[in-house]
C-alpha cells in the first residue's frame, strides 16, 4: 500500500464505524495562550473534552498535522538522529465523547491493524497502565481483560504512570492509556533477543505507533482525582510509523513519505542516502525540516524573533547548520528543494503550490541571514580559538560556547566539533549551568498559577455583544489566577456584551455592577474557548445579579479600526493585485496593524490610492450585512474568502460591506460612515514577503489631522504668515548656505588672526617655548589652530595652553610637541591634574588633551599649573 493508501484505509475504516472524518485542524496554534502549535490530534477537541463546547458529533476520525518541537513534547533533538521522530508528523486518530469506550477502542484498533493492515499479530506488543499508589489508582485491570480477548496474555506488558497515564496538564481531563508497539526487527533478530523486552526501551525498530487513551478523571488543582462525568476515548497513531509497518521498512525514511525528498536532497548536494551516517542524519534532518517549515508558512506562521516563529526560525536554522557542516552546502540550497516538496506532496496540500512563491522566498531569506550569523559565529569561534592557544590553555569556557549558542545559533555539538578539530574541548557544566539559567528565566517569565474552578451555576456562557453593550448577568463559575507575582480572577459569565481577544481584536473592558459595588473588567480573553473576564478583586457577593457594561467608546473605536481593515484588505488588492492575502492583523482602540503578503515596499502613489479607495467606500457609507451562524459552502458561494491556516467551524460568520465580503467574528461598525477616514501612518516589512500597514481612523484620524494642521499653524506663524510658505522655508534654507560659507570664512580669518597674536606673545620659558592664552571664545577654535602652528614647532619643544570660557563654561586645551613628548611630558595627565581646579575633568593623548569643567573662576590657577608642569 502507498502511504496515500493507508491513510485513506484508516478514516475509511473509522467511517464504517460511524466515525464523523473531519479535516486536520492547522497545526499552527492561534488564539491559545498555552500552546504554540498542534502537538495531537486532541488538541482541537480540547475544549469539548473540558465541556465548553457541545458535542456535534460523539464519534470523530483525523489525520492530523502535528509539530513536537517546542513545551511538553518537544523531539527536536532525535529528529535525523533517530528513524522514526519527526518535528511535523501526522497523527491518525478517532475519538469518542462520552459514546464508545474501552470495549469497542481496543477491539478497532485490533481489527484495523491486524485485519485490515493485516501487520503480523507476533510482532505487536501492548502496554497498560500499571496503577499508582499515590493516586489511589488500582492496575488498569479493566483493559487488560480486554487486551487478553485477542493478544497473547504474554504481549500485555505493564507500564509506569510516566508511559501509560495521560494527563492534559497539571489540571484537567485525564486517565490510562494503552500503547500497542511493533517489532520490526529480523527474524533472526528476533530470536536471538524477546522483542518483549525492548518495548519502551528506545529500540530504533521496536517502535510505539498507536497509543489509545482512555480518559476518565479530573485533575483538580490539590492534585486529587474525580471522575470526569463523560468518558473520552482519544487515541493517535504516527502515520509515518503505520507506514514503515505496512511496507515492511525499518525506517520511517525509507518509505514512501520521505523517499522522494531524500532523492531530490542528494542531487541537489550531490550525495547519497545510506553511504555514510552523519550524511545520513544531515538528510534525514533536511528532509523532515523542509516539511514542517514549509506547512508553518502555508499556515501563516512565519519565522520570526518571537514565540511561534522563533521556533519555525530554530529548526530553519537546523537544516541550515546540518547541510553547512555535513552536506557542504555554503549557500542557500532548502529554498531550492521546494519545487520537489511540491512534487510529491503538493496533491494531498494545495495550499503548498498555492503559496510556493512565497514559501522560496521566505526561505531564501532566511537562508541567507543565517549563514551570514554562522560565518559571523565561526570568525568569534577562530578569535576564541587562538585566545585559548595562546593562553595556554586546551578547553573554552561554557559561557563563550553559550555565546555562541544562543547569539550564533551553534549548537552544542558543532562548537565540540570544530574545537575537535583544533585540539580543544569546552566546559561542558559549564555550558549547561548557562542553559539551565536560561530555561529558568524562560520559566519565571511564562509560569501562570491557576486555580480550580469553583462552579456557580451550571450552563454555557451567551455573547450578546453583536447587538448590545450591557446587560444583567449572573457569574457561572470563576478561578483565582497568578502570574508575575500578581493575582487576580477569571470570571464567566451567564450571559455577556464583552468580546474576547480573537482575530485580532482586542478584548473589551468594562464593569460588572451590582447593588452594592462595581467591578472592573479589565480585559477579556477566550480560554479553551470560554470567554474569560479579568478582574483584579471578586465581587463580595459572587451569587449577585450584575449588570454587565463594556466600555462603548472604546468599543465603538475599536469597530471603526476593525471595518477599516476589511476595507483596506479589499483595496489592497484592488491596487496591488490578488496575491494580497492576510496574514495577520492587530485591531485595538488606538490604530490598526495589518500584515499581508506583497514582495515589495508600497510606494508613496499606491499608498494614496489605498486610502483613497477606502475612504471613498467610507463616504459611501455602506451598510454592515451580518451573515450569523450560516454554513461555510454557503459563505463561500457569497464569495467570502477564507484564510488559509485559520480555523473556521462548519458554521460561520460574514461581514460584508458592498463588495468586501469576509468570514469573521469581529464586532463593526452599523455603516461604514462611522469609521470617518483612514489614515496610513506606517508602512514596513515583518518578514520576507510580507508587509505591514498601520494606520488610525475616526476620532484618532482626526487627531492625526489636528496635530498636522497645529504643526503648519506653527510653522506658518514663524514666517510671519507668508503667502507661499514652501518658497519661505526653501528661501530660509539657502540663506543659511550662503551663510554658513560667510561664516566659515570668517572664523578662518579671526583663526589666523589670533595664531599671529599669539606667535608674537610666545615666551621662552625654561628652555620651552610657552604660549598661553585665556580668553572666551569657542574651544573649537583653538582647536583648529593647532595643525596652523604645529609645523612651526616641530623640532622646538613647545607648549600651546589656552584656557576658555565660553558660554559660562570653562575649558582647558593643551597641545605639546613631539620634543616635549621625547622629555617624558604627557598632555593628558597634566590636563586631567589642572582640570580639578575648574571642577572638571578630561584626557586625550600624550601630545593633545582638553578638559571641561564647572568653575570658571578657577581657569587662571589652572592655566599657571599647566605652565608650571610644563616647564619645570
Ligand atoms: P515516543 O515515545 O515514541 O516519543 P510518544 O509517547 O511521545 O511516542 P504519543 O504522545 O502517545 O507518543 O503520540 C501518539 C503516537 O504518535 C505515537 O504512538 C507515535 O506513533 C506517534 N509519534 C509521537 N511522536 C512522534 C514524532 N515525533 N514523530 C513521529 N511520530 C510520532
Ligand atoms: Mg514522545
């Protein structure tokens, strides 16, 4: 079977079974504070396994893009090292929501893998959880007895709470699991070592692929366990590893999913698969990076200095540094493997041709940065290379390997190996006292206490927020939160006008009011999809009945800036053309950011025409169309775009404005009027390909206006009201020109001037030939008169003291030649030594020093120490 086959086989199977096939959710996390990206198929089903959402469909099978590069399951390191991790992989699972439990779950799986695969039942193991004294948790005898229907009684193998309990996180939905591993080693292999003993113990081809989990408790915050009142079945196979099974391989590498890839990687660097192992790994890295990276574009995340796209950025810089070290490749080269990416999974993921230009020059770009960072590191490494030789010394120290780790992107085992080569080594503790200090600030930084829930009433929270900015509302249920050392609360609420932080929009603020007091709200964010109020105090009485108020003025900002991005998304394209799609947007009271792909700087013509299109429909005042709950098929026949890498339900929601037609759950404006005008008021790059506009609307637009208008008052008055203030200004600045060159002029002559004065009053004392001078012009003078008398003096030994004040405040220059210098005189020193009796201080060099000070009085005593230590 091909790999396409065998997926098809696995939601095929569940289909029959009365399995609901949905698509895979993005892999890209957004919207959710606590992950960054889709690490199992659960995740999108998250928030029905916590009872926020309703059950639509009590049986559900995927595929699922997954990333495990990052949090709780991060595989990054083995990826290339081992056959059978992947950074991107995809998860086949099926679910069931208080339906089926571990009766019917063990029994598919079985009959998926043995009798529609038909994988050889002598070479599968399963685990089951062994129990846990400190939870009170007996042996899962339960699916032992069931195992035991089908599998030799020897094949059930118990296991620890840290491989056989699932838990979501510290709290939550969780319970047993049973993994089912397979041994894909030779017969003769086989009988010389009982795969028995291999599960779980890291063997390259006795590997887990399915695990099924069975989740019936509740994690409270004190640790304890409840049942959890619906039963969840959840369950994830690596597609990659059923694939290595099927076709009978022993890596995942080596089946239909990376072949191709591996194929294209050798040619285009000129190497072979299976030659040689650190090749090996370099390809196999290459080859699972260019997917992950590839689809993290395609789903808007682009890499970045920040979060999410940090992440993308680090595996980017991954392949970079394995193809530089082991495949010789000292230029951009994985940008160049996309086509082949395209070839062989471009059927299954339109979205990769769709976005091909985009994804190459993202890549390139961020190529190229990087190898330029790696020369820059190995120059650093060749500086501290010859430090440590020549210090004598054979091993660098683990903050200079951090260094060059964290600024550098060197990982640990490239620096090792260039001091290798060199004969040198590095303080390993060292380095990783410096990585745990890291990890420790990362984890101050991020950590949020959260409490338990403490329940209310029961019910789903109710958004009234499209029609109405307040009304009366009882709390559900809410939780004490820290973080940063400060607390405060969530609070749900039966009913709410509050929006919550989504697409882009800002979370409202307002109060909650009741008889007795008034709470402020001060933002509003969805958790799992529960819209949360923050608030910094409880109400005394939690039982109260409240009156809920957003904050209308700021609301009704915030919907002008929202429409307005609606608006400009449309003109956008209209001016730029249709490759214009959104990938990002930021919509708060005060301005808008939207981000969007376009390959070059707008220029100051289409940047107009941007806003003129857009306050053109503004003045048109076009009337909001608001499309509530209706199918997506149905939304896309309106011609609403959908975002690629965003996820839409089945139902969904359309704004439209006329001809700006989009799917989104924002709040806005009732007619485009109310937006007033918009003004761009920046226009940038974020990424390769990808640009940024800001800019404000309404009131803030008119502020904008104002603040321009005030400035030309301003300026206008300073030129006495002229007619053509333009001609004004130009006609001000060539004066100035003509000015400064008087100016110039003039000050050589008075420099000239003043040299000749001072040559005659040159005193010979002690054998040194002394001019000394207090007077109150600008120091630079003096200065410029050095390289006029230096020449003069060149064999004599000389001494040109000036003291200064000019503008209240004194300073001191003393100039010495060479012959005075060859005496063992030093400007610097002697100036710094005066200097304190102006309350001052300074330095230059031996030959020429100044100083500046407060105390103007004190000049004279200064200039007669200066003349003492000069010719004494
Ligand atoms: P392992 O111990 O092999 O890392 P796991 O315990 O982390 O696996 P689960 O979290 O149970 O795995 O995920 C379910 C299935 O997903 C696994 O049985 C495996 O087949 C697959 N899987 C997990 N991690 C990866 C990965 N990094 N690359 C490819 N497949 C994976
Ligand atoms: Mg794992």
């Amino acid at each position: 079977m091909t790999s396409n086959e065998i997926r098809q086989s696995f939601l095929d199977f569940f289909a029959s079974k009365n399995h609901k096939i949905v698509p895979s959710a993005p892999m890209v996390v957004k919207d959710d504070p606590t992950l960054m990206f889709t690490n199992a198929g659960m995740n999108q089903w998250k928030n029905i396994i916590l009872g926020n959402d309703p059950i639509t469909y009590p049986r559900i099978a995927d595929s699922q893009k997954c990333l495990r590069v990052s949090g709780k399951h991060n595989d990054l390191e083995e990826v290339g090292h081992d056959t059978y991790h992947h950074t991107m992989f995809e998860m086949l699972g099926n679910w069931s929501f208080g339906d089926y439990f571990k009766n019917e779950a063990i029994e598919w799986a079985w009959e998926y893998l043995t009798e529609v695969l038909k994988l050889d039942k002598d070479r599968l193991y399963v685990t089951v959880f062994e129990g846990s004294k400190e939870d009170g948790l007996e042996r899962d005898n339960e699916a032992a007895e069931i195992w035991a229907k089908f599998i030799d009684k020897n094949r059930i193998i118990d296991g620890n709470k840290h491989d056989n309990f699932w838990e979501m996180g510290d709290t939550g939905p969780c319970g047993p699991c049973s993994e089912i591993h397979i041994d894909l080693r030779s017969e003769e292999e086989r009988k010389a070592i009982d795969g028995k003993l291999l599960v779980n113990g890291d063997h390259p081809q006795v590997i887990e692929i399915w695990n099924n989990v069975f989740m019936q408790y509740n994690r409270k915050a004190d640790g304890s366990l409840e049942p959890l009142p619906k039963k969840v079945i959840d369950t994830g196979m690596g597609f990659e590893r059923l694939c290595v099974a099927v076709q009978g391989k022993t890596s995942n590498y080596d089946t239909d999913v990376f072949q191709p890839m591996l194929k294209a990687i050798g040619k285009k660097c000129d190497c072979a698969y299976g030659v040689s192992e650190k090749t090996d790994v370099a390809m196999r890295v290459v080859a699972d990076h260019i997917r992950t990276i590839a689809f993290a574009i395609t789903d808007g995340q682009l890499p970045s200095n920040a979060k999410a796209g940090y992440v993308i950025r680090r595996i980017l810089r991954r392949a970079v540094r394995y193809g530089y070290t082991f495949l010789n490749q000292h230029a951009a080269f994985i940008y160049k493997l996309i086509p082949d990416l395209i070839e062989s999974m471009g059927k299954a993921y339109p979205e990769l041709k769709q976005q091909q230009t985009l994804i190459e020059k993202v890549i390139k770009e961020e190529e190229e940065a990087f190898l330029r960072t790696l020369e820059t590191g190995i120059r650093l490494l060749d500086k501290i290379i010859v430090d440590t030789k020549n210090a004598n010394k054979t091993e660098i120290t683990g903050v200079e390997a951090f260094t060059l780790y964290d600024t550098y992107g060197f990982p640990l085992d490239l620096t090792e190996l260039i001091l290798k080569e060199n004969g040198l080594t590095l303080n390993e503790n060292e380095f990783n006292a410096e990585m745990q200090k890291q990890k420790e600030r990362a984890r101050n930084a991020a950590s949020v206490e959260t409490g338990d829930w403490v329940s209310l009433l029961e019910g789903d929270s109710i958004f009234v927020g499209y029609d109405q900015t307040s009304c009366e509302t009882k709390i559900l249920r809410y939780r004490k939160m820290a973080s940063k050392g400060k607390e405060y609360y969530q609070v749900v609420l039966s009913k709410t006008p509050f929006y919550a932080e989504m697409g882009g929009q800002v979370g409202d603020t307002g109060t909650l009011t009741s008889n007795n007091e008034k709470i402020i709200v001060i933002d509003t964010k969805k958790e799992n999809n529960l819209p949360v109020h923050i608030v910094e105090k409880l109400p005394q009485n939690v039982s109260d009945v409240f009156v809920a108020e957003i904050n209308a003025d700021n609301r009704t900002a915030i919907e002008a800036n929202h429409s307005a991005t609606h608006l400009l998304h449309e003109a956008l394209r209209q001016v730029l053309g249709n490759h214009v799609e959104q990938k990002g947007s930021y919509v708060s009271a005060n301005s808008l950011r939207f981000d969007f792909s376009h390959f070059q700087k707008l220029s100051a013509e289409e940047i107009r025409k941007v806003e003129h299109l857009v306050n053109k429909k503004i003045r048109q005042n076009i009337s909001l169309q608001e499309y509530r709950n209706i199918p997506i098929a149905e939304a896309r026949e309106l011609g609403a775009m959908a975002l690629f890498g965003e996820k839409y339900g089945e139902e969904v929601r359309v704004i439209q404005y006329g001809s700006s037609i989009e799917l989104c759950g924002g709040t806005h404006v009732k007619a485009t009027g109310c937006i007033g005008m918009l003004r761009i008021v920046a226009e940038s790059s974020v990424a390769a390909g990808i640009r940024r506009i800001e800019a404000v609307t309404a009131e803030n637009a008119e502020k904008l206006l104002d603040t321009l208008q005030d400035t030309q008052t301003t300026i206008r008055e300073l030129f006495n009201n002229v007619p053509n203030i333009l001609q004004a200004i130009k006609k001000t600045i060539d004066d100035n020109a003509v000015l400064k060159k008087k100016m110039e002029d003039f000050m050589h002559e008075k420099t000239m001037n003043m040299r000749n004065t001072l040559l005659e009053r040159a005193a010979n004392i002690n054998n040194v030939k002394v001019i000394k001078h207090i007077g109150e012009d600008s120091p630079e003078l003096y200065k410029n008169m050095v390289p006029l008398l230096k020449g003069k003096f060149a064999d004599t030994k000389f001494a040109f003291i000036i003291g200064t004040v000019y503008e209240g405040k004194p300073s001191l220059i003393l100039f010495l030649s060479q012959p005075m210098i060859d005496a063992g005189f030093n400007a610097s020193t002697i100036v710094r030594e005066a200097a304190k009796e102006i309350q001052g201080g300074g330095g230059g060099q031996a030959f020429m020093a100044t100083a500046g000070g407060k105390n103007a009085d004190g000049i004279q005593i200064a200039i007669d120490k200066i003349v003492e230590a000069v010719t004494k």
